[in-house]
C-alpha cells in the first residue's frame, strides 16, 4: 500500500524584520526576507514521522502557494526530508485571500493526488487558521484539526487534540486533512546531508491555467474580504528609568501603582 502525503507550507515575511503594507495595503513582500513558516515546520515533521513509523510506502509532497522567492520555504522543507515540492506561483495571485488561497490549494492538491493533508495550525503572518478547515470543505473529505499528536494506521488518521477541560482522541478515514499544533513535537533541522539531497529534489511549478483556476477567483478582485485602512504601530518610546539614590525602591512602587499594576 502507499500513502500520498501533501504537507502545505506557507512562505511569511520574517517577523523580525521591518514590515510594511504597500499602496494597496497588502503587505509589502519585497521589503522584507521571508522563510518557512514556523508552525508550518511542525507539520512537515508529524508527516515525515508518519513516513518513518510506517511499513507503506510514504511520500510526502511539500506545497505553496506564494511568490518567486517562496521556494526557499519548499527549500527548507525538503532539506528536513520531504521528497518533493510543488510551487504554485502567478501574477494573478496578488492579493489572493484565505478562501482564494484555499482554492488554489485544493486544485493544487487534487492535481498531485492525496491521502493525507497536513498543515499548520495557522500561519504566523496571517494567523486566521482556517485554511484546513477551508480545504476539507473544498475537497470533500473530513477535518481533524488542532491535532498535538497524529498517527496512520490502517486508512485512519488518528490525534489527539487538546483543550482547556479536556484532552479528545479523534479519528478519520482517509482521505482526511489534519492540522497539526506547535505541541505536536520539536521540528528536526535539516543536516548538511539534507541540504544537500534537497538541492536534488524535484520542484514542480504550477500557474493558474494548470489549475483551470480564473484569474478572476483569486486576487484582490476574488478576494471575499478587503483592507480598508493600515495605520503603522506608534514607535515605542524609551522607558523610565528609575535610578536609585536612596529612594529607587519608593519610586518603583510609585511607578507601578501608577500604572496600576499594584
Ligand atoms: C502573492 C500573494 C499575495 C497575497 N496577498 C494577500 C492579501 O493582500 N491579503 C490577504 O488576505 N491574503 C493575501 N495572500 C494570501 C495570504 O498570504 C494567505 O495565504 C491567506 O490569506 C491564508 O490566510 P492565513 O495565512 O491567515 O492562513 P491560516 O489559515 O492561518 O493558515 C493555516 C495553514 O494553512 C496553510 N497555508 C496558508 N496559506 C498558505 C499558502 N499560501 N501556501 C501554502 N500553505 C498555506 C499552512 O499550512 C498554514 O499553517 C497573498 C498570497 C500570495 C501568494
């Protein structure tokens, strides 16, 4: 038996670096590096953990949608150990949104063929989390989202999800799309070894027409939310400085009752 695997990765800006919206108040991509994100990297390790703990023969796809540099996400992930990549990449898609995107994908991933999806809880730029659920709708199959830890076995996907109250054990037969949390285990690095294999790994690229998606359905013009307005944080100002001469303990406690923190 083998078990198609497709684990999506999304390319973000990093986070500590300087980051702006442009005229049209989408974020400004060339303004700042971007990477793979971060909670993305705990899915490709739950799939590559599924792959190693199983006798079928796994592969595991690595998928995203997002601009030229993106690559640098399938890059990382495939140093970590998938087998191959798919980018999706097209003019058209600039100022795609969450249900836009989850178009995009979905074609993405019928195109490719799937058992199993696997993807992060949320991305760290947008952070809406809701392109799993978004997913499982558009390819008909059932959702197990929010997962801490996920197994295969015999055609199910089984995980746990953690709540406040409660911990629940839950199931799905595959086909199934499962998100995974950043308490689902330590993502690996990649090797040198990995680096280097990745640098072999094949990356498909897709456009729109691949997809038999309109450039019309995705794109601010398919976009089913907008951004009406973007003002910059205020620039945080230098903090009080209390030296002690004596009185520093009184001033502190003045300081924070102040603040009404005491
Ligand atoms: C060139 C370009 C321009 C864009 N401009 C805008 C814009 O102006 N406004 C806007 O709202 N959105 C825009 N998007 C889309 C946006 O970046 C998000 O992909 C989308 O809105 C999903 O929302 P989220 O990141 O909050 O996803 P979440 O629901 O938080 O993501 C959950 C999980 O879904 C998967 N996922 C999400 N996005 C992707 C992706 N792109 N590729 C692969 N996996 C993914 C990941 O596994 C992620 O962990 C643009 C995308 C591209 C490629």
């Amino acid at each position: 038996m083998s078990l198609r695997i497709v684990v999506t990765v999304k390319y973000v800006p990093d986070a500590t670096g300087d980051r702006h919206f442009a005229d049209d108040l989408t974020v400004d991509r060339d303004d700042v590096d971007g990477l793979l994100s971060e909670l993305d990297e705990y899915a490709v390790e739950q799939a590559l953990q599924i792959s190693e703990n199983s006798d079928d023969d796994v592969e595991v796809t690595v998928l995203t949608v997002g601009p030229e540099d993106a690559k640098d996400a399938l890059r990382k992930a495939l140093s970590m150990g998938a087998d191959k990549a798919i980018h999706v990449e097209d003019d058209d898609l600039h100022g795609t949104d969450a249900i836009g995107t989850s178009l995009v994908l979905a074609k993405a991933i019928e195109k490719a063929g799937f058992d199993l999806v696997v993807s992060g809880m949320a991305s760290t730029d947008g952070t809406a989390g809701i392109v799993p659920a978004l997913l499982a709708e558009r390819l008909g199959v059932p959702q197990v989202t929010l997962l801490s830890e996920v197994s295969v076995e015999d055609g199910t996907v089984k995980g746990r999800r953690d709540g406040d109250a409660a911990s629940e054990q839950l199931e799905a037969s595959l086909p199934a799309v499962v998100s995974v949390t950043d308490q689902s285990g330590e993502a690996r690095y990649p090797s040198f070894k990995g680096i280097m294999a990745a640098k072999k790994k094949p990356v498909q690229s897709w456009d729109l027409s691949d997809l038999d998606i309109e450039a019309e359905e995705v794109g601010l013009e398919g976009a089913w939310t907008a951004v009406e307005d973007a003002t910059p944080r205020p620039v945080r100002t230098a903090g009080t400085i209390v030296k002690d001469e004596g009185e520093g303990g009184k001033q502190l406690a003045e300081f924070l009752a102040g603040q009404k923190f005491i």
